[in-house]
C-alpha cells in the first residue's frame, strides 16, 4: 500500500476567503449611517425649511434600511463576512452616499468628506488591492457627483455655487484623504495582527517552559498514587509464592513477580525524590547557578561566556520559567554575534537586581537599535540559521511580565559590541526565606 502526502490547503481567494469582520458590524455601521442621514435630510428640510428633493433622497435611504432587514433576517449575522461579501456591502454604500450627495448639492455638500468612511473600514478588514479598488470607485463616484448633480439646497432665494477652483481643490481634499486615511488603517491593522502573532508565539513559548517546569511535580504525584497498587501487587505475590510447595514449578514465577515489584518501588522512589527536588529548584535558585544553567546550553558554540557576580552577601530567586527561556535567548543571540566573548554581568544590592549581557560583537545597527523589542525585526537573514525576529521580542515581553525594565545600546567607542541590561526590583524576583 502506497501512502500519499496530504495535499496543502487551498489558498483563499477573493470569492472564498473570509475578512476580518462580521456582517453585524457592517450592518451595525450601516444603521449609524442611515440614522445620520435621515436626520440630516429632516432637519435640513423641515427645520431650516430648505427644498430640495426629498422624496428621493428618504427612498435611498430606505433602501439601506431594506439591504440591513435582509442580511439581519438572513441569520448570518455572527459569521465572518467573506472578502467579496464586504467589499460589495462597502461598495454599496459608497455608491448610496454619491446617489444622495448628487441631490444635495455634489461636492459642494460638506458631507462630501464621509466618502472617507467606507474605504478605511476596507483598508482594515481587506486586503489592499480590494481597498484601492473601493478608493478608485469612491473617486470616481465624486468625479461623477461633481458633474451630475443638483443644487446645493440653500435657505435664501437663488442658488449658492461655489467657484470651479474651490470644488476642484475639494476633490483634490476627498482624494488626498482617502489616501492617507486608507494607508494609515491598512497600517495599524497590519501590526495589530503582527502583534497578535507575536504574542501568541510568546504565550506558546511560556506554556511550553511551565510545562517542562511541571513534569517534576507530576512524576511525583504519579509516583504516589502508583505506590498503593503497586504494594498490593509486591504482597499478594509474596503471599502466594510462600502458599505453594518448594518445588512447584511457579514458585520461581512469584519470586521474579516479587523482584520485579520491588524494583518498581525502587524507580518510584526515584521519581517522588527527583519530584521533590524539582519543586525545590522551581521554586528558587541562586542566582548564579540559575544563569549558568540558562547559559550552559550555548557553551562551546563559539564565544566563550563568563559570569561575573557583584552583591551584597548571598541572593535566590524566584526561578520563573519567563525568566529562564528570556535570558537564554538573550545569551543565544549574544554567542551569535560575539567574536569570542560574552560576559554576563549579575549585581545587586538591597533595592535591585541586575543582569547585564554584552558581547565584544559589531553591536546592533543603528536602524534597528531605535526598533528593538519590535516583532518581526532581525538583523538575520530568514532560513536555517536566520530567523522570524521573535527572539527579542519575546524575551523583551517575558521579562517585562516579571517586572523587568529593560535597557538596550551598544557600547560607546572605541569599543564595539552590544549590551541588554534588565533590572527588577528586588522584591519582584527574590525567593521568600524558607
């Protein structure tokens, strides 16, 4: 029998693939955009007595109300719209605001501008080729507003026109802001979903290291409950290899029952004593012998790496699983880049603890010095020996969640090489007094 390799998930396309944004919120701006204009048009007709068309306008507006009934009775309203789904819903309603902007005056009318509205919800939840062709077809609705379209309804007798020029610059405005208003969104959306990868990496990484922290206690709490079968088994078969006759051939089957079970106590022993030890070391470790068990991992890679200590008197720590994977990382990045050493650097004293790492390395570069802590941003090439630019932006935010503050630079010349110092509080990271 021939096995075949799963084949890879299809790409989501334009018709297929889902946005960021559920029908509800579209139809939830939706009715904030009906409720808007129908007291515009209302106020503009009955309480500053202007004329205008009335009629056609309240008809366009009935027909997002209709548009709104129907996708509410459709009973999609908690699903994720699909991408051509929201972006025809937004193409609709640029469309429905040109149709009532031309009875009410064309690009003369002041609320010319919410043209800008629909396309930065597109630039947020679309990809952006979607998005520039929603923005071509809102420009292209205000170049038609700017030739079809009536008056502009004024409360004195005549009508009020406003120079070419002005309504061209107009244009150039809506045009200009839809430019940068897309951009902007499309932007802050980008790296809000960065930031949300990011920090589901750091939380995976996080659950991993509590986990591995775990395993101790649970080797023992396995060995206890193990311990009272197991003592049953040990007995019984004692009891019944004393019951037969010396020379029944089973006797040596209870003796190798009986060995065997003993052994399994003795490995159990084991385990609730190693378990035991374990919660010791979770708990608290000095703090040297805490950095040289981050660091030894990365010993022998190339740089050599020193630890130095400078206190006042004997220290422990709280040994978190934060702090072990961050500064591993930060020492693994250090032996990176390091031509032949790392020191890492441990003082404290009565108000606070420190640990400095520092390489004799190029340092970091100037255009990524000023963004460090960023997700995505490596000074390494993408690949095997490269990667994502995680690291640092993990080991940045474990850190800060134990109460670390974090400081970066490179030293000052004519040395070269680069220093991450973090600094806690004492009381953040020292271990209780047993």
């Amino acid at each position: 029998m021939t096995s075949t390799a799963p084949s890879p998930a299809p790409i989501p396309t334009f018709w297929t693939g889902a946005s960021r944004v559920r029908i509800r919120t579209l139809i939830l701006l939706r009715w904030l955009a009906v409720l808007g204009q129908t007291i515009a048009v209302l106020f503009v007709r009955y309480v500053l007595d202007v004329d205008f068309p009335l009629a056609p306008a309240l008809a366009l507006i009935g027909v997002s109300v209709a548009l709104n009934v129907m996708l509410t009775l459709s009973g999609r309203q908690n699903e994720l719209a699909k991408e051509w789904e929201a972006a025809a819903q937004l193409t609709y309603d640029v469309v429905q605001l040109a149709a009532l902007l031309a009875l009410t005056g064309g690009l003369q009318n002041p609320f010319v501008f919410l043209f800008i509205a629909p396309v930065a919800v597109s630039a947020t939840i679309l990809r952006p080729s979607v998005t520039a062709i929603l923005a071509a077809i809102t420009f292209a609705c205000v170049g038609v507003i700017a030739v079809w379209r009536l008056p502009l309804p004024w409360p004195v007798d005549g009508v009020f026109e406003l120079p070419a020029l002005y309504q061209t610059g107009i244009a150039a405005a809506v045009l200009v802001g839809l430019g940068f208003t897309s951009v902007y969104a499309w932007r802050v959306a980008a790296e809000e979903e960065r930031l949300n990868i990011a920090l589901a990496a750091v939380q995976a990484v996080l659950s991993r290291e509590q986990t591995l922290s775990a395993l101790g206690g649970l080797a023992a709490a396995a060995a206890h409950e193990l311990g009272t079968p197991l003592a049953t088994i040990h007995l019984v078969a004692k009891e019944l290899g004393r019951s037969v006759p010396a020379d029944d051939p089973r006797v040596e089957d209870f003796a190798l029952l009986v060995s065997q079970s003993e052994r399994c106590r003795a490995i159990l022993g084991q385990l609730s004593a190693k378990g035991e030890n374990a919660d010791v070391m979770v708990a608290r470790a000095p703090i040297r012998a805490l950095i040289e068990e981050v660091a030894e991992p990365h010993r022998g890679l190339g740089a050599e790496i020193v630890i130095n200590t400078d206190g006042d008197g004997p220290i422990e720590i709280r040994r978190m699983p934060e702090i072990v994977h961050a500064l591993g990382g930060i020492i693994e990045n250090a032996v990176g880049f390091a031509e032949t050493r790392v020191t890492v650097d441990l003082r404290w004293n009565a108000a606070e603890v420190e640990v400095n790492v520092h390489d004799d390395g190029p340092g970091f570069a100037p255009g990524i010095l000023s963004r460090l802590g960023e997700p995505y941003l490596t000074e390494r090439d993408a690949g095997p020996a490269g990667g994502l630019g995680l690291g640092f932006f993990i080991s940045k935010t474990l850190l800060e969640r134990t109460g670390a503050k974090l400081v970066v630079k490179n030293k000052t010349p004519p040395a070269h090489g680069a220093i991450v110092r973090a600094v806690w509080p004492r009381a953040e990271i020292e271990a209780p007094p047993l």
